[in-house]
C-alpha cells in the first residue's frame, strides 16, 4: 500500500516508517523536523520537509506526486503533558488544528484510511485496572483532551467522508527497535526511561522519582511499558484491519503488566551497569498510581501482542542507542 506518514521522522514515527518499509509498503514522510531528526529518516522512504499548520504544502503532498496515497499515519503532536497544562494554545494549534488540516487534505487526496497516534492519556484517572476500551474518558491533562477531541473528529469523517481510522491509545511508549536501526535520541526527554537512560551515559546527574507514597508494592508509580517495535507492528496491523474490513477501530496498546519507576531504575542499574543517582522527590500533579492496560481488543482484532516489551528489552534496546557515541 501507498503510505503518507506524518511525523514519520519522530520517535515513534521513525519505527512504523520502518516496519511499513520491511512490510513492502511505499512510505512517504512528512515531517517538519521539529523533534523529529533528519537520521531517524531511511533512504527507502520519500521525505518530504514540511509543516502540518501550511495546509497548502500538505494538501500537495497528500494528493501524491506519484498518485494518491491509501493511507495516511498521523503522528505529528505535541506531547509533554505538563507542558500542556501552562500552554494549551500551542497544543490547540498543533494537535487540534494539525489534524483538521490532515483530514481535509486526506479529503481532498481522496485517502480512505488514517491510522491516529493517540494515547492512555484520554482515560484520565482510572476507576478501574486494567483499563479496557469501554473504560470513562476523562482526560486529566490538556494534552489527553487534545487527543480525545482529535478520535472525535475521526468519528464524524468516517460517518460523513468515508474515512476509515484506526485509533491507538498508546500506554507508555518505550524501547529503541529491536534490530537496532534507529538511533535519533530524543531531545530534552520527559519520560522515566530517557531520562534514567541520560543519567547513565552522564547526560544529566540524577533522576528524579516522582513520589515513594502511592499505593503500589514499593510505592512509586506503575505504569504499562508498551516497546515501540511492538507498537509500530500495531499500526501495520490496523492498516491492513481497517482497509480489509472498511470500518474503524479504537483501541488500547499495552503490555497489560505494570512495572514500577523503582523497577526500572533497578534493571537500568543491572544491565547498563551505572551507578543510575536517583532520588525521591514529591509527586508530579496528575500522575496516577497505577495505569495498566487491557490489550485484549488488539488481541482480537489486530492479532497482537507486545511481544517485545518485556522489561529488560525495553532498557537493553534503548541503552544500545543511549551508549553510542555522539557527534
Ligand atoms: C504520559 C501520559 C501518556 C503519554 C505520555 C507522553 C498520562 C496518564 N500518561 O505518561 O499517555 O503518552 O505521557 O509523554 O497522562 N517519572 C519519574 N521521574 C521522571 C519521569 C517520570 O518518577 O523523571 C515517573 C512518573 O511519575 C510515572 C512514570 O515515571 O509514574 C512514567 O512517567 P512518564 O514516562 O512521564 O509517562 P506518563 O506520565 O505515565
């Protein structure tokens, strides 16, 4: 199949480009470079430098220099939850008016499938695990809105466009690919394993462990670590789902087992063999105790599973990426 993937230069983005070229798609990156990096981007694979908010340039490149595209993989967002609790305009215009523009130019290319990166951040605090699909949405961040409102738009362009989604409610994104061939690091990380995986290699002195006093086994946070190998697998099966069978689908991507930010920064000690500093500091705003996913739809549906998000995968991948030497 012929494939636009916007935000394919990205860190989740540069594994699904690389799992759609292995699969023998024809992939088309759209990227305007903004976190995503130029050596995340493989020679296979056209590229195409630009920005989701100039409709004109994306409407050109959805309508295809080569004819039309069948699908489109939106992974182009903004995604720092704190961040978007101090600017939500820079997360309204990105993420809400990106996607409107990426619809009406899917619209306008005549592209009948749209694969959509979003995320667990739409659930909200849990009121009960595992959490499943039929789960309340009651987004705790702006951000979780932004992605919640985005799987309603792709609600009504399939009712009224014929537009076919696949929405993926990702968990806790993770890992480096498994055969080792992306490398990109991602710039100024948020998320637990980057930075456990910065203070190893001294990129940065200590980690931070947001609160010992939840109620979980050794009280810090839980959460389901999902690899992004296994992710970008996911996004190929629900391309080939939502094409084969004409109808959308919503569902959630996890391991379905909880591991705890102690758990992490232990293994991370074992096999990178640092000294990892960390330190107990009070709880970030917002941050449940405990999110797991229940993955059985993907099951179902999708005949997946997050065959490679095992624990020391997720911290021996992305510690091979994290030790390489740097320009
Ligand atoms: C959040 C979103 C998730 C989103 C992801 C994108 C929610 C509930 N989840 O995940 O949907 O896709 O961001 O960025 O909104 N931690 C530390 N020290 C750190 C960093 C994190 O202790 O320096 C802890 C956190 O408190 C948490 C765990 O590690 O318990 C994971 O945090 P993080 O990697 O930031 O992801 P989430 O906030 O779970």
């Amino acid at each position: 199949m012929k494939t636009l993937i916007v935000g394919g230069a990205g860190y989740i983005g540069s594994h699904v480009v690389r799992e759609f070229l292995d699969r023998g798609h024809g992939v088309t990156v759209f990227d305007n470079l903004s976190s995503g990096k130029r050596e995340n981007l493989f020679p296979e694979a056209e590229f195409i430098h630009g920005d989701i908010l100039d409709y004109t340039g994306l409407s050109r490149a959805a309508s295809g220099r080569r004819g039309g595209f069948d699908a489109v993989v939106h992974l182009a967002a903004f995604k720092a939850v704190g961040e978007s609790m101090v600017n939500p305009e820079k997360y309204s215009v990105n993420n809400i008016n990106g996607t409107i523009n990426i619809l009406n130019a899917a619209v306008e290319g005549n592209i009948k499938n749209i694969i959509f990166s979003s995320s667990a951040a739409v659930f909200g605090q849990p009121e009960y695990l595992p959490i499943d699909e039929a789960h309340p949405t009651n987004p705790e961040s702006y951000y979780g809105f932004t992605k919640l409102e985005i799987e309603r738009f792709l609600g009504w362009y399939d009712k009224l466009k014929g537009i076919r989604f696949a929405a993926l409610r990702y968990f806790n994104a993770a890992g480096y690919d498994v055969k080792g061939r992306i490398k990109g690091l991602e710039s100024n990380p948020a998320n637990l394993i980057p930075v456990i995986m910065e203070a190893a290699c001294g990129m940065r002195e200590t980690v931070q462990i947001f609160g010992n006093d939840y109620d979980t086994p050794d009280g810090t946070g839980v959460r389901d670590y999902v690899h992004v190998s296994d992710l970008a697998i996911a996004h190929a099966a629900a391309l080939e789902y939502t094409s084969k069978n004409d109808k959308s689908i919503t569902v959630n991507l996890g391991s379905e087992s909880g591991i705890s930010v102690l758990e992490i920064v232990e293994a991370a000690r074992r096999i990178t063999g640092k000294p990892i500093p960390a330190r107990i500091v009070g709880r970030r705003a917002g941050d449940p105790a405990k999110l797991t996913a229940a993955s059985k739809k993907a099951h179902e549906l999708l005949h997946w599973t997050a065959n490679n998000s095992d624990l020391d995968t997720l911290i021996k991948t992305s510690w091979d990426v994290y030790q390489k030497p740097r320009r």
